[in-house]
C-alpha cells in the first residue's frame, strides 16, 4: 500500500538527473529540493479536495477539507485526543443538504460545486467512474473531468496528476505562470496578459517538451521551491554554499577615482554575506 501510495517504482533520482541536464535552472533548484514525490491519491477525495481549492490559499484549504471530513466522513480512530474522520463517499456528498450545510462551514459558492459534481457523478457514471478514468490516455480523461461542476483545467490536471496516474500533467496556475516567464522567459505569441485555456495550453506542451513524460513531477519541484513557507531552505542552502576554489584565486584590484588599488572580494563571498544577512533579518523579525 505505501509503495503504491509514495509510487515507490518511479526511480526519483534518475529523472532528478535526467531533468537536471535538460534544464538548468532545475539543477540549481534540485540540489536544495531532493526527492519531491507526487503521492497517488484516492480519485474522489483528490477531486474533491482541489474542487475546494477555487480562488483559495493553502491553509484555508487545509481547513475546509478537515471540517467536511469531520462533518460528513466516518470516524475513524482517536489518537492523542484527537479524532480522525474518513474522507465522506460519493453518496454523503450528493445528499440533498450538503450544499446548506457546507455553506454554514464557509465553503461558500464551492458548497454548491461539491455536491453537484458528486451527484452528476453517480446519476451518470457511477461509482467507479473517476477511478476508471485511469485507464483512459490523458487528453480524453481530463476532459471526462471537465464536464464536473466546479472543474476548470487547472483542477482537472492536478487530479489527473495526482490520482489518475497522468504524470504528464502539468496544472498551470497563475503562480506557475510567474515561473515560466520569470525562470523560463516564456512568452505568448500576442502578449497575452490572462492565463487563457491557449496560454494553459502552451505552458504545458513547453515544459512536457523541456522535461519529458513526468514533466507533472518535474513541475512540482518547482513549484514546491516558489513558495513562500520554503524560503528559508533556500537561504540556508546559500549561507553552506562550499566556497569553490576561493584558496587558490587573489583579489582582483580595481581603480578607485581617486586613483587607489581596493581588493574586490570573490562574488561567491559576497553571496553569502547577502544570505547571512536576510536569514539575520529573517530572525529578527521573527
């Protein structure tokens, strides 16, 4: 069950090396970020869980998926005076009074979502029908996933990645976006300054084209180094930087305008120097 979970076949450090020589700038991120996994979840609760995601951050996320597991799942086991709720089945989600329900809890218009796409699911499909999609090329079951409620392509992706086994996938957000033109320099043909279903598109075939068949796993990577709450791993890395070959390399000298020689520190000196300081800064705040 955990090999099938964490995808233990998938051997990590040889795309990690495989992604690292097509790509640059994913070397200088991979030394840092090591052994990013994308875990094979439960189709449903993968759904589900992203459905919450519209127009939301991570924490207020986080929440929502507990209080509907807490409302609507099956208790599960009491650990350290904590209780643990089951992810609620189809049948719960469809019920006629979910949508009030979870309004009451916050979910807003995703409420509304939730419930229809559980009921269109059963009323059309079935039970086994997300899980089924595993079988279908990627394409075909990301549109399957589009006919949903609530699923945009940005959604239909992330559970085409995360849970039908479609590691090609690569869910482009605005956040995603920023990466391509910041690191990438990627640029639309006409400017574009929306993300359009074209743009969402375009990014995708550029970095399937770049990284390859698990270019969805590669794109995680990344995407876990943007953010914010992983800075600091990124500082710290820079601040242990080994210091290359400074032993063996003098000072350069440059000309000040009043005609005096002033040695120059090596670049990599001042890198870590700067380092040092936001982690200080950092602290202090803190």
């Amino acid at each position: 069950m955990l090999k099938d979970f964490f995808q233990l076949h998938v051997k990590l450090g040889d795309l990690y090396r495989k992604w690292g020589a097509a790509d640059p700038h994913f070397k200088e991120i991979a030394d840092i970020f090591t052994g990013v996994r994308i875990l094979r979840q439960d189709p449903i609760e993968c759904l589900f869980s992203f459905i919450c995601t519209s127009n939301n951050h991570i924490s207020r996320i986080q929440g929502m998926v507990e209080r509907l597991c807490q409302t609507l799942g099956a208790p599960l086991c009491q650990l350290d005076q904590t209780f643990y709720y089951n992810f609620p089945t189809l049948s719960a989600l469809a019920d006629s009074s979910v949508e009030a329900c979870l309004r009451e809890l916050g979910f807003g218009y995703r409420a509304r979502f939730l419930q229809q796409s559980a009921t269109q699911i059963l009323d059309s499909h079935g039970l086994q029908w997300l899980e089924s999609l595993r079988r279908l090329p990627y394409l075909e079951a990301r549109d399957a996933l589009r006919t949903l409620p609530g699923v945009g392509t940005k959604v239909a992706d992330c559970v085409c990645l995360m849970a039908l086994d479609k590691s090609e996938a690569v869910p482009v957000d605005t956040h995603v976006w920023q990466i391509a033109k910041r690191d990438y320099k990627y640029t639309t043909d006409n400017g574009q300054k929306s993300l359009t279903e074209k743009v969402h598109r375009d990014i995708g075939d550029f970095f399937r084209k770049l990284w390859g068949p698990y270019a969805g796993w590669a794109h995680s990577v990344l995407f876990c180094a943007d953010l914010k709450k992983f800075q600091s791993m990124k500082e710290t890395a820079c601040v242990k930087q080994p210091k290359k070959e400074e032993g063996f390399k003098k000072c350069k000298t440059s000309q000040t305008k009043r005609g005096k020689d002033v040695k120059t520190k090596p670049e990599s000196q001042k890198r870590a120097k700067m380092c040092v300081k936001k982690e200080t800064n950092k602290l202090q705040i803190t």
